[in-house]
C-alpha cells in the first residue's frame, strides 16, 4: 500500500479522525444520555442487555471491548439503580451472570430517540450510514486481528 505524500500531516492520520469524529460523536451523544442519567459507557451496556437480556462479565466485556477491571464497578453502581442485577453462575462460581431488571427495560422506551438524533445529525441516507458502520468495522476488524496475531506493537 503506498502511503500518502507528506504522510506525517495531522489530517492524514486515520488515529486523528477518528478521535475527534469520536468526541465530536460523545459529545453529542452526552446530553442526551444524561436524559437516561446513562453515562456512554453504561448506554452501551444497556444496548447490549436490550438486545440479550443477560449475559456474563465477560461477554459483555468481549462484546464491547471493555476489560473487567473497567466493566465491574459500572455494573455495580447500575445495579445499585436496579438497572441490571449481578449474580455468581450456578454451574462455574468464577462466572457473574448480568441480567436486565424490569426498571432497565422499561428505560428502553425512553432511550428510543438516542439512535434516531444521531441520524438526523449526521443528515446522511440509510446506505450512505450502512457503508460508515461497514468501513468501521473494517478498521476494527483489521486492528483487533493484528493485536491477536501480535502485529499491534
């Protein structure tokens, strides 16, 4: 792959454009949440439980791409809101099963406009959005594919 001329120039780094196209997104996305009193970190846990209703720690962890260390105190402090509840397995104690409480599944209908605003503000068609999420999860899958085979460092 050739690299672009002058390839040290801040707009030709892919790293730069997608951190600021991230914050520019989270910002966005913080006053909404705060509608749901969801931080985005724990919006993006409830997504997982609205899709799943339950699931271990390391599931969603995997699914996110969060380590426990980072994902435990969030699920207790949103257990503490009875949003999900946290429960050893019965077959393998070293296992939390995560499960959605009736509180968190009734803050799905007030989380419904979220994704809807996100849309409308980047004012672009359905297949013009579907290829975003695609050339995404190329740059996801190509970076998570390099730190598995070791190529990351």
């Amino acid at each position: 792959m050739t690299v672009v001329n002058n390839s040290l120039l801040l707009e030709q780094q892919l790293c730069f454009r997608l951190y600021t196209a991230s914050r520019e997104i989270t910002k966005f996305y913080r006053p909404l949440l705060e509608k749901l009193n969801l931080t985005y970190p724990q919006y993006l846990v409830m997504l997982y439980l609205w899709e799943t209703n339950t699931g271990s720690v390391k599931d969603i962890g995997e699914r996110l791409h969060l380590d426990s260390g980072t994902l435990t105190p969030m699920l207790k402090r949103m257990e503490q809101r009875n949003l999900l509840t946290r429960e050893r397995s019965k077959t393998d104690e070293r296992t939390v099963i995560v499960k959605i409480t009736q509180e968190g599944t009734t803050l799905k209908e007030k989380a419904q406009e979220v994704p809807v605003k996100i849309f409308e503000k980047l004012n672009v068609g359905k297949e013009e959005y579907l290829q975003m999420l695609n050339l995404l999860d190329t740059v996801l899958e190509q970076f998570t594919k390099a730190d598995l085979e070791g190529k990351g460092e």
